[in-house]
C-alpha cells in the first residue's frame, strides 16, 4: 500500500431521496436537487473533485443531475437501486439490485463506474458474499465497512483498506475511544464538538491515513419538515439528531480544508493505492 504525506479527506455524497425510504414520503418537499448543488459549488469553491454514490432510484427520478454531477468532473458511483439492507436480500437479489443501480446511472448518461457503497454500511461478516457479486459486475473498490460495531452496522476487527474477494474495500475511519465512531461525515461529523472532530482528523492525518466523508442531501437541510428518519429503529433521541447542526456543517467543512486537507475522488484515491 502507498503511503501518502499528504493529508486526504475522501469526502462524498451519498446520494439518496430519504422520501423513498418511509411511509408516505412523498408529502415532504422535495429537497435533493437543491441540496446537491450546493455540495456541488461548495466543491467548486474549493476546486475539488468528489465522489458521489447514488441510489438508483434516485438516478431515475434526476437523470438531469447524476448528468450535471459528472459533467462537473466528480466521479458517480453506486449507493444500490433501491436502498435495502445487504443483510436483508439474497445473494441473487442483490445481483440484481447492483444491475438495476447500474443500469440507471447509464441511462442518466454515465457510462462506467468502478465503486460501491452499501446502504447504511450494511457489508458486515455475514454479507461478505456481496464482494465477489461487485467483482463479477466489474466494480473494483466498495467503501462500505464500519470496522467496529456500531448500534446499526458494524464489522468488528475488519483492519485497514484491504483486498476482497477482488474488490479492495476502504473502510470507515473511527476514532479513538470514547469517539469510536465513523466521525468524518453525516451525524456524526454534525454532533461532535468541533475541537474534538479537529483532534480525530489531525490524529487521522498523523497515522498517515486518510478521512472519510459521507454526507447526504439531508445532513445539510434546514429546512426539512419533522419525521421519523427510516433505520433509527423508531428512536426519537437518535432522529432528534438527525436534525442536529446542519446550518453548520458548510463552515466545517471549510474549518477541515483549513487543516490542510485536499478532497480526491474515490477512485484515483484507490488507483494511488493499488498502483
Ligand atoms: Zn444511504
């Protein structure tokens, strides 16, 4: 493995309509579009390029911007078609699933992708099966393991970036005890006090690793109406931060770049590894 001196954050966006995933979403307003924009002129700010891991089903509803995503120079990969549990499906259904994904990006105008990231970091031990179906649907990296147990998904004792079964994975970053937590995006970047999540980046940096990102439509809108989130298992403490500090995550993100912190796109990321 290549080791880098410089400091990466390999930020991204999963791109997802969390409308699709409860009960009578479709009353809420629409806020996926607008809210991809401005992760993409925060990019452009910057002059980064990123990785954007998208839901099939959200591919089909938005062609227009998976196209404009990927025009913009940033890297589209796959997030599933429909969103499921890889611990929920069959070998067979998740094949599927993979196709379906892939076959929408397609037809929004994306002619190859090489990663994958599980809904909810759902690759855990007992879905490992799931790599050689990526291998064989010619995706080469996945970003899908939380390697700790976690209250959703977790892969205990996992390690560091490593080949599987052909796909090499990159693991989650976590962070020391008490903050073993995957701290570089979604809830957990937006609850952390930001002179601890300062701390977990530079202490990331150190170990010459890099940080990963994963941010979503809604960790940046304020102005989202009340709901129960799905995969909270209905626990109204956990979705009350679902709502925490989203009018601040822009300003730390800019507070990471000040660290001295460069975004990279998944796959060049993984090409530097795997040259
Ligand atoms: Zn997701």
């Amino acid at each position: 493995m290549a080791i880098t001196n410089k400091k990466y954050y390999l930020f991204s966006v999963d791109l997802e309509d969390v409308r699709d995933m409860i009960d009578n979403g479709m009353q809420y307003k629409e806020a996926v579009v607008s809210n991809t924009q401005k992760y993409l002129a925060w990019l452009s700010k910057h002059k980064f390029k990123a990785t954007f891991f998208v839901v099939g089903r959200t591919a089909q509803a938005f062609p227009s911007l998976i196209k404009e995503i990927a025009d913009s120079g940033h890297e589209i990969a796959l997030h599933s078609h429909n969103h499921v549990h890889i611990t929920k499906l069959t070998p067979e259904q998740f094949k599927a699933d993979i196709t379906a994904n892939i076959n929408a990006i397609q037809k929004a105008g994306v002619a190859t992708v090489k990663g994958f990231r599980a809904p909810t970091f759902s690759l855990v031990e007992q879905s490992k099966w799931a790599y050689k179906i990526l291998r064989n649907a010619g995706i080469e990296y996945s970003s899908s393991v939380i390697p700790n147990t976690n209250p959703l998904f977790g892969w205990q004792n996992f390690g560091g970036e490593q080949m599987v079964d052909g796909v090499y994975e990159i693991p989650m970053n976590i962070g020391n005890k008490p903050f073993s937590v995957p701290f570089g995006g979604g809830v957990y970047f937006r609850f952390l006090p930001w002179l601890i999540s300062k701390r977990l980046f530079k202490n990331t940096a150190k170990k010459q690793q890099p940080v990963l990102g994963y941010f979503h439509p809604y960790d940046i809108n304020t102005e989202q109406e009340r709901f129960m989130h799905p995969h909270l298992n209905n626990n109204k403490l956990l979705n009350k931060l679902m709502y925490i500090n989203r009018s601040k995550v822009f300003n730390r993100l800019d507070r990471v770049i000040d660290l001295g912190f460069e975004v990279v796109r998944y796959d060049d990321y993984y090409r530097m590894q795997t040259e």
